[in-house]
C-alpha cells in the first residue's frame, strides 16, 4: 500500500493528459495514483454512449492506445465503419471495430442502471490497468462551444468542423447540478495535485465547473502544480493554442499560467520557454523549467518524476512558509 502522503490526484483529458498520466502510473504505487478526467466531451453516437477522454487515458494506462494517434486502439479494422458508410450512415466520428466494442459494453451497463463510475473501474480493470480512473461525474456534463455559427456540441465543432468556426466562449451545460466524483468531495491526504498538459479550456475546465472542485482544489494545503500543454507558442497537439487566441489570452505558457492562476502554486515550463519564466513567477507562481516533450515513454516517465521532484520542493516550501 502506498503511503496517505504518497497519492497525487492528476487532472486529465486528451493525449497530453494521457501521456503524463501513463508517465506518472510509471513512476508511482498503483495504489498512489487516481486520474480524474474530464468527461464534458461525453456523446450520444449512433446510439452509443461515447466517452473519449475516458478511453483515451484508459487505452493509453492499458498499453492499447493506437501509438500514431494516441487515441483510439491499436491494430484496429475499420470494418464497421466501412460497412456503414455503404449504408449512407454517420461515419465522421470514426470508431474502430475494437473501440465500438468499448461503447457497446458502456452503453448496455450504463442502460441497466450502472454508473459511468463502476462501469469505468470494471473495463479499466478488464483491460489491465492498475491506478485509479475515475470520471470528473457521474452526471452527463456536455461541452457547448459557441462560435461563430452558432452554439455548436463540442465533438461536431472538434471534429465534424475540424475546429474551424471561431470560438466566443464555452459553457458546460448540466455542470451547475452535477455531483463531482467521491474523490473530488473528500480526497484522502495527498502528496499533490498534478494538472496534466490538457487543454485548459475544454479538459481542465469542465472539472473545475463541477460545483466544490476549484474550491476543494484551492482549500488544500498541498502542493499544485500544472504542465504547460503550450510549447513555443504552439499547442503540442489539438487546439489549445487556436482558443488561447480566440478567447483573448496570449498564446503562449504564459497565456496558460495567467489562466490558472490563484488554482496553482507551480507550473512546468519547457525549456524552449524559459523566457517566460520570469514573468510567470510575477504571477506568484513557482517554475520549474524542464523538457516538457513526450516522444516515447521514457520522455513520460522522466517528465512524471520531474514533476513529482517540483510538487516535493514545492512542500518543502510550503511547509517553511
């Protein structure tokens, strides 16, 4: 069993999240580790319960994720997916024959009264990971991006319209009534909190809307540390760095530190950026300044103990403080 000052609660959604969680699993006591992800990007498809963030992290902690993706499964056929096509169905949204199975086995759970909690354990269990994940709620919270043409559900603006309609703002419709996952409410002693490299706005956010979380996450006298999903101005993928610019913030890490400050008291900045050190830390947050680039799983595992090194330090000072 993991030490009660040994469990870090990392926040995840997408690949980013996904990586440093999987790096962080490397690196840690099973028993020391619970991912809370997002699931505002939760969908109804062709009568299937559709969690992509959830299966992302949880392919990506089982060793399945499709490697030149890093979302759906590996050595996947697309027999589905072609047979509908011929139909004239939906075939936007692609989902692989082993992925389908994953939502069809989610869905039949969900309908027989299961929630998306349990049924998450069972197949993360089934499908051999060790560490916790759980959802941000058991409650369908849905991502709306308004644009400009209109309110537009996250996955049709995301991937229909390839993030192409200009973004005015979000809201996540359900999150003012939603339940957060028991963790969330009552988390055990922590040794931190880690925010993963997830897009701020549509990963990280929809957690912090889940009514008592930013104030549980700022009441904790642990330390918090976020890792930049921005690298010299870019996104490291998705499009963090488009929204960062349509939503008034400087597309940059520093853009992403401004964002979360008063949630962090660190924040992990690639070495391309050390620049923005300085300016970061006028912000009262601490920086640690490391090669934040995830090339293969070497890279998520040093990263991961990085960023526990960071989260240690940064107890130390907050116990002299």
């Amino acid at each position: 069993m993991a030490d009660l000052n040994d469990r870090i609660l990392a926040l995840a959604g997408g690949v980013g999240g996904a990586k440093l969680a999987l790096g962080l699993a490397g690196e840690l006591p099973p028993d020391a580790l619970t991912v809370v992800v997002n699931t505002a990007d939760d969908f109804d498809h062709l009568g299937l319960s559709i969690s992509p963030d959830l299966d992302t992290v949880m392919y990506t902690l089982a060793g399945v994720a499709n490697p030149e993706t890093g979302w759906g499964r590996r050595q996947e056929t697309w027999t589905v997916m072609e047979a509908l096509g011929q139909l004239g169905g939906e075939t936007w949204f692609r989902l692989g024959d082993k992925d389908l199975a994953t939502h069809i086995e989610r869905t039949r759970r969900l309908r027989t009264g299961e929630t998306l909690s349990a049924v998450t354990r069972d197949l993360a269990r089934r499908l051999g990971v060790r560490c916790a994940i759980v959802p941000m709620t058991d409650d369908a919270v849905r991502t709306i991006v308004t644009t400009d043409q209109g309110d537009l559900a996250f996955q049709d603006w995301f991937v229909r319209l390839h993030c192409e309609p200009a973004v005015r703002s979000l809201h996540f419709a359900g999150a003012a009534t939603a339940t957060p996952h028991p963790v969330l409410q009552d988390p055990p002693d922590l040794r931190g909190i880690v925010i993963c490299p997830s897009n701020p706005f549509v990963s990280v956010a929809p957690i912090l809307a889940v009514p008592g979380v930013r104030d549980m996450i700022e009441r904790l006298k642990v330390p918090k540390v976020a890792v930049t999903p921005i690298v010299g101005g870019q996104a490291i993928k998705g499009p963090a760095a488009k929204m960062l610019a349509e939503l008034g913030h400087d597309v940059s890490a520093l853009g992403v530190a401004r964002y979360y400050k008063g949630l962090i008291d660190g924040f992990v900045l690639d070495q391309a950026d050390a620049g923005l050190a300085p300016a970061i830390e006028a912000l009262g947050i601490e920086v640690q300044v490391t090669d934040t680039m995830m090339r293969n799983d070497l890279d998520k595992r040093r990263l991961a103990a990085s960023t526990l090194d960071f989260v240690d330090a940064l107890a130390r000072s907050l116990q002299h403080s």
